[in-house]
C-alpha cells in the first residue's frame, strides 16, 4: 500500500499522474476531514480526530464514521435541507445532519436503534434523569424480590441467575419512572445487559465459539453499579451534545420505520445513508438480548419476524431458497449462478442456495429502497451512500457499490462522485467457521443525482 498526501493546493492531475503509474492501490493520506476538492474516484485513508461522545452511544456494530457524511452534507446541500437517513442505526448521520444547521426524517428497523436516536434527538432533563438514576439504584439494593418479566431463548445460557434478577430489578424501577427519563435509563439498561451477559468483551452475536473465555461470575450488585456507570456516560455524552445549536422541531421519523416503504410524506432535498453490509451483520440477532430485557419485542417470534423484514437477511425458507433468484442484471446473476452450483467454494448442505438467495434477495430490498426514496427526493437532489465493498460470499466477490449503482441508475439517478475508504481497526465480519467469507477491505462512497 502507497500512502499519497493530499495538500489544498495540490494540483488534482498530480495526484492522479500518481496513482495510475503504479499498478497498486495507493492511497490520500487525509487528515480529519475529507476535502471538498477530493478527486473523483480516489482511495484515502483517514486519520481521525477525537469525535464528540455522543457517537458512541448505544449499540451499532457497523457504525459509519461521521467524516463522510460531515463530507456529503457541506459539498452537496445547503443550510435548513431537509436530510433523509433510512438506515440510521445508532445515528451518525442524524448527528451530523443537525450540527450543520439541516433538518433530517430519519428511519431503522430495530427498536434499539429507534431508542437510541430518540434519545439522541431529544433535549431531556439531565439532571433530574441522573437524581431519578440514583434513587433507582439506592432502591434496587433494597428491594429483595421481583417478577420475572422475561423470557427468551438460551437466556439461562447467557445470564447468571442473580445477573437476571438484578436486571429485572432495575426494568422494574425504571418502568415506575416518568416516562420522560425513561430512554435515557433504558438506554443505560441496554449497555448494562451486554455488559452483564456471558458474551466476551468485543463479541457481537451471542453464538457460543471455541474461543469463548472463562466468564467472571457476577451477581445483582454488578447490575446496580454498571447501570449506574452507564446512565453516567450517557449524561455526560448528552451534556456536551446539548451545547451544539439544534432543535428538536427539526427532527421527524418515518412512521413505517422501513426504508423499502418510506411514507409520502418524506419530502427531502438529500438522502445520506449507510445500508447494511451484504452476508455480514444480522442487527436483530446482534440486539436479541437487549430486544427481549428491553421489552422491545413480545417474544422469540416477534423478533424472528422483525429479522425477517431486515434488508441483507438469512431469514428465508428452504422453498424460497431452493429457487435460483434474477435480479436482471446480467453481470450480477452470474455471480448469483456461481454461488449457487459452488463454482468457488462448496459449502455444507443447502448453504449455497442460501447464500445465493440472500444476495439476490438484498439487491431486490435495495432496489425496492431506491424506488421508494426517489419518490420521496426532490429533482435535482443527491443520494449519498456508504457501503462496504467488496464482498465475498462462497469465494465470489460481489461488487455491492457498484451493483447497487446499477439499480439506481436504471430508476433515474445518476451516478456524479464516488471514492473508496480504508477501513482500519472495523471489525466487520463476524468471524465464521468458514473461508469463504472474506473481510471487508473499503467503504466505498457513491453520490448520485436525481435527474
Ligand atoms: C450499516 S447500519 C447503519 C449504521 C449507522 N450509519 C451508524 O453509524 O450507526 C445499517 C442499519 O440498517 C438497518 N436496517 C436493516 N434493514 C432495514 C429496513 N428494512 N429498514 C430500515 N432500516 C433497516 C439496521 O437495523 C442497521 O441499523
């Protein structure tokens, strides 16, 4: 790998002289912020400043950094622009979107990723959320008993006894509470049940691997004092977003909070986005116990369901999955065919034909999205998006930024900016059995204009 650097003055022909000489990826070494005058089609690699605290709020395994889209919203959209974030997950662009003085609708399929921007888009008492938080706890250590409100699968398999009662304690207590500090403590459960499970620190899915360490035995106590820890972090991540000049009337959710079917009433002047990764992070599965300690879903099958409507799912039938899908584009439907008879690599029993179908099935939800937010683009406006690129699946590399470049483009975008992003220390892949699932190695950044 070549490291380039791109200086203000530098003269964009150089730069690219440079690159195409070698027959390697070389790349602009950047530094903070992405330049408006980045050359079209380049590979960088970014070095990062500290950003605020709120970014990492709440979890989001595939979090987007706030550089691209802080990049998109000052090249292609001006002050009060009303943003769209379909895909908003823990909210990066949401955030984004509000420090630079524009107003967003913004929508995701997981209830965690609905709490956690609700409570990043609301201004909420603090202080009295934070007393509210250690009265909680100062009672929790009193109260002896509680109801079990919970149940899931393998929970006895994932949460000490007196852990799950800890947490029951605390739900109740905080159920008890006015409503309006309930998202914020709630939030603060959410962190307290992944810290609290028996998952290994770093660990997405709760999937039971080799490698799983010997896990501490922890009792309700350790509940109380992480809950506390955490509602700490989340007032102190909210105090310094609270000094940033936004207001909540500039916020709005899509009501079907489904990026396939965005309401009519979405108008927006920008979309800045990052849609899931094909074949690599099953949000839901990844969110299942803070879904269930959380109340968030009524039992194994509403969450199963909630899996099933996500964009990139494994979630389909053997009948479904046994029918080789076309999406009609041609180049794509051959990979779909090689993963399907194993041409590259040959999996176990059935996995090819899965495999195969989920990509077809994603690029059919991604094009359903892109029909669906062209409607709701004003003329003349830009979609940007951020998707990992390359994927392989069953040793076939599926170019997903630039299919999904395609689809839109035969709905009527046109494709005006693109650049590819080194991902450094992002985990994600979950690691497999497997090799035939490789990592990803960019983000690649599409701009496209609605004609
Ligand atoms: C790559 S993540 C977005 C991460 C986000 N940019 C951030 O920084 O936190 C993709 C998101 O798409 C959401 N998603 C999946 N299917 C969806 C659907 N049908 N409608 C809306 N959101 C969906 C997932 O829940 C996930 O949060």
């Amino acid at each position: 790998m070549k490291q380039l650097s791109l200086f203000p003055d530098h003269q964009n022909n150089e730069i690219f002289s440079e690159i195409n000489q070698k027959n390697e990826t070389s790349y602009l070494e950047i530094k903070y912020n992405i330049p408006d005058n980045l050359p079209n089609g380049s590979y960088i690699s970014l070095e990062r400043n500290s950003p605020i605290k709120v970014y990492s709020l709440g979890f989001q395994p595939a979090k987007t950094i706030p550089e691209i889209p802080a990049w998109f919203l000052q090249k292609y959209t001006t002050k009060n622009a009303v943003v769209l974030e379909p895909f908003a997950g823990s909210g990066t662009s949401i955030i984004e979107v509000l420090k630079l003085g524009r107003k967003i609708i913004w929508s995701d399929n997981n209830p965690l990723s609905q709490l956690i921007c609700r409570v990043k888009t609301s201004r909420l008492p603090l202080i009295d959320i934070l007393a509210k938080s250690q009265t909680i706890v100062t009672e929790s250590y009193h109260q002896e008993t509680v109801q079990h409100s919970v149940d899931f699968s393998n929970k006895d398999l994932w949460f000490q006894k007196d852990v799950q009662v800890g947490l029951e304690i605390i739900k109740s207590q905080i159920l008890l509470s006015n409503p309006v500090y309930q998202p914020v403590l709630l939030l603060a459960l959410a962190s307290t049940v992944r810290k609290c499970s028996d998952m290994n620190e770093g660990m997405i899915l709760a999937a039971r691997r080799s490698h799983v360490k010997e896990i501490p035995q922890r009792n309700r106590q350790d509940v109380f004092k992480y809950f506390q820890f955490y509602v700490d972090k989340i007032i102190e991540a909210l105090s310094e977003w609270y000094q940033f000049d936004w207001d909540d009337s500039d916020i709005q959710e899509v009501p079907s909070q489904d990026a396939r079917n965005l309401d009519r009433n979405c108008l927006c002047d920008a979309v800045v986005t990052s849609p899931p990764y094909i074949n690599a992070i099953d949000y839901i599965w990844a969110s299942k116990f803070e879904l269930h300690w959380l109340n968030l879903v009524k039992n194994n099958q509403d969450r199963l369901n909630l899996s099933s409507q996500e964009i990139g799912t494994e979630r389909i039938s053997s009948v479904e999955y046994k029918q080789l899908g076309k999406t009609g584009n041609n180049q794509l439907d051959n990979l779909i065919i090689e993963i399907f008879n194993g041409d590259k690599y040959k999996a176990s029993k059935g996995q090819n034909q899965l495999r195969a179908r989920v990509v077809y099935k994603y690029f059919m939800d991604m094009q359903q999205h892109f029909h669906s937010a062209y409607h709701q683009l004003k003329s003349g406006g830009y979609y940007c998006f951020a998707v990992g690129d390359v994927s392989k699946i069953c040793g076939v590399d599926i170019p997903v930024a630039d299919s999904l470049t395609d689809f839109a483009t035969n709905l009527g975008f046109k494709e005006v900016f693109r650049f590819h992003l080194l991902l450094k220390n992002r985990k994600l892949n979950i690691p497999r059995n497997v090799d035939w699932a490789g990592t990803i190695k960019h983000d690649t950044i599409v701009v496209m204009q609605k004609s």
